[in-house]
C-alpha cells in the first residue's frame, strides 16, 4: 500500500457512525444561510426582507472570479437579512427564511438530457451556477479549481477521509456509487485528461471493492489506488506524493506539478448540478461523538442549526464537553449550538467532559526535545522550535522555519507529551506574520 513520509495512525472511532446509512433530516422551520461559506469572495444578497424563494432559488452571488453562489436551501419568505453566527468566521451576514413547509423547487431545477453534448464551458457554467465548492474542507470553487492557470495530466480524486469520527464521505461512496463515478467523468471531460485515480485508505476495503466493481462494470478508465491508514494520508499534498511520488514545492499549488485533487463529495455535488440541474444545498454530515445517542449520517439542508442534528441524534448521553465543527485534529471548537451548517460542514463531533480533560491535564509544559513532532510532521518541519519562537516572543525569528508550509493538520500536538499547543501557537505565527 502507498503512503508518504511522516503521519501516524491515529484511532479514528469510526466505528460509531460508519455502518449508519444516510438518512435525510426532516425538513427544518427555518434555515440561517451564511452568505460567506467558500474561500474567496463573500456574496452579496440578491433577495430582501419579505421576498418569496424557492428551495434552490439564488440568493447571492459575487462577481468576483473566486467566490461561489448562495442558494435556499428550502422554499418560504425571507424573515431577515443580517449579522448571525458563523461556525468559522464568528459572525457573517446570513439569510434568515421561515419555511412554508411546502420544499417547491425552483422551476429551473429540471433533469438534464444529452449531457454527452454539454462543451467543457457548458459544464463549468453549471457547476459555477450550482455554487459547489470543494466538500473535503477547503470549500474552493469547483469552477475556478476545475479550470487551472497550467495543463495538467491527472485527476486525483480523495476518498480518503483520514480525519477521525468522520464517515461521511465512506457511505456517499457507498450509497451512490454510480452517481460520484458520473461526477468524476465529467470533471476529466473539462480538465481533459486521461489519468484518473481514486485513493483510498485500507480501513475502506468495501468502498474499495465496489467501485472497482463497478469501474469494470461501467468500463470507466478509472484506478482505485488503496492507501495505508494513516493521518493525514488526506491532505492534498500527502496524497499527491502517496500516489503519483510529486512533490508539490513550498509555496506552489498541486497543477504546478500537473495535478488536480478533488473529494469524492466534490464528485457526487458536480453529477446533482450536471444530471439534475440541482445547487448545492444539502450535503451529508457526520454528527458523532461518544457522548452522542445515536451517532449519524444525515442528509441536512444548508443553514440547519446543528441544534437540531443534535436533536435528532437523540442528544446525549453524557454532559458534552466540547462541540466541534468538522474532526477532532482540523475542526473548529464552538461555543455554542446555535450555529448553521455551512457548505463546509463534513461533521460535528462532540466530545465529553472527560474527554476534553483527559487531553487538557497538564498542557504546556516545556519542551523536552524528544523529536516526535518532527518524526510525524507530513511536511519535514520543525514545529517544536515554531513553538519555542511562541514561548520566547520572538516571532520575527519564526520565518526561518517556513511556518506557511504547516497545513495546520494538528499532528505535531497530538503526539507531543508535553502537549504544548504547537498548533495554535504556529497558527499565531502565520496571522502575526500576514
């Protein structure tokens, strides 16, 4: 099995959610839709108070080159328009609509057909006017992504999902086999490619076999490449190196060595757009935690309240302790549960008190050298003396580290035995340094 450099097997607890299949959560009474959910620009709102939308209908929209549309998620009339909570920024601008319990559809969301005649300008308009953005994070838009500055020869396409608790991306694989192998043929017609592989960790023999099946099955030129469990084999970069052996240098982007890397999520939202003429306006969520009831995939409309996901998942079993956005290694902590699933929601993890305090007792302690951060960091850094720049104030010294390198994977914190906050101090680093 492929792998790179660095990285350990970390125990992921997948076990509580990955044989739970998909189930759509009932139809919220209102949706709170951020209109900054993307990298890049922020959308500016094409509706006011009052207005009637339709689940589907454009709210906003940027005219920016990197910015991706905001659509509703169900049909009702706008409540409001204003500054709410954000599980990343804080606080953005939302789109408050009260559902009218009626989920109509906008009248241009209407199946496709011929999809064999749409021109590569055709499918990117589409997937540009369905607002997708990479599912595996970093929530760039699709249409910029799939349309790079230099040719490339190969379409990677991440099955990885390394990230702990997290069993999204496994059962969409599962569940809708046919439609994400669709999703991926039409994003090699527009980067105009013929190698195409799908890397997937061992842990996911299953997934593993049947999209080999149904690779020969559909006689799709497709590689299904199996990956040592390892974190963070996901990250772009690692998975790049993994399986093609390229080696993306410092400061460079994956097509500087040919490249584009996509999520098989990415995949599944481009063949909705394509087939069905459907935004992005539901995706799947993985809500678990051992101190969560009933751990789950859900089906969510952008802009529920991750209180309701809890709700639905019967609530806890124990007193939460910590409420996370995404896994336990990249996500975010919240500070509360009043909050709307964003485009980048691939799971809310919730951790107990015990838990939270078994990781916390006796942080920070000094560095004793040990060498293991530098052992496990997927990047061949030094986070330990990043840290030691943090401890010492003496930030300017930091560059000499190359502390932009760090893809902020959380590795160096989780193996330190003095659990020193390395992370959060190199991230520090970085904003002190812009």
């Amino acid at each position: 099995m492929k792998t790179f450099k660095g990285g350990q097997h970390i125990d992921g607890f997948k076990h509580l959610s990955r044989e739970m299949a998909i189930k759509t959560l009932p139809l919220p009474s209102q949706v709170i839709i951020p209109l900054s959910q993307h990298t890049g620009a922020v959308c500016e709102p094409v509706v006011k108070k009052g207005d009637m939308v339709k689940t589907g209908t454009l709210i906003g929209t940027s005219d920016k080159l990197i910015s991706s549309r905001i659509h509703a998620s169900l049909s009702g009339v706008i409540k409001d328009i204003l500054e709410y909570n954000h599980p990343i920024l804080g606080q953005a601008q939302a789109v408050i609509i009260d559902s009218d319990g009626n989920d109509t559809l906008d009248s241009a969301i209407v199946k496709r057909t011929k999809i064999e005649l749409l021109s590569k300008e055709q499918l990117l308009e589409i997937i540009k006017n369905a607002g997708i953005v990479g599912l595996g994070g970093a929530a760039f838009p699709a249409q910029v992504k799939l349309n790079p500055l230099k040719p490339v020869d190969t379409l990677l396409i991440n099955g990885v999902e390394c990230e702990p608790y997290l069993t999204c991306d496994y059962r969409l694989m599962l569940e809708h086999t046919n439609s994400i192998l669709k999703g991926i043929v039409l994003m090699q017609k527009i980067i105009g490619v013929e190698t195409v592989i799908i890397g997937i960790e061992e842990d996911k023999l299953e997934a593993i076999k049947l999209l080999r099946n149904k690779c020969v099955e559909k006689k799709y030129n497709i590689e299904i490449v199996c990956l040592k469990a390892k974190y963070p084999q996901g990250a772009e970069k690692q998975l790049i190196k993994a399986i093609l052996d390229r080696e993306v240098p410092s400061g460079k982007l994956p097509f500087d060595v040919g490249v584009i890397v996509s999520n098989v999520g990415t995949a599944f939202a481009v063949f909705e757009a394509v087939y069905n003429a459907k935004p992005l306006y539901e995706r799947v969520v993985t809500v678990t935690g051992k101190c969560v009831k009933q751990p789950s995939n859900l089906k969510v409309r952008i802009g529920t309240r991750f209180k309701e996901l809890l709700d639905f998942c019967q609530g806890f079993t124990q007193t939460p302790g910590k409420i996370i956005m995404g896994g336990p290694m990249m996500g975010m902590s919240q500070y509360t549960d009043d909050l709307p699933v964003i485009k980048g929601t691939s799971g809310i993890l919730v951790l107990s008190q015990k838990e939270v305090q078994e990781f916390s007792q006796g942080a920070d302690q000094s560095c004793i050298r040990c060498g293991r951060c530098v052992n496990i960091c997927p990047v061949g850094m030094l986070p330990y003396a990043l840290s030691l720049c943090v401890e010492m104030n003496k930030l300017d010294k930091a560059a000499q580290y190359n502390p932009f390198d760090c893809i902020e994977c959380g590795a160096c914190t989780y193996v330190c035995p003095a659990k020193r906050q390395i992370l959060s101090g190199i991230r520090l680093i970085k904003a002190v340094t812009r």
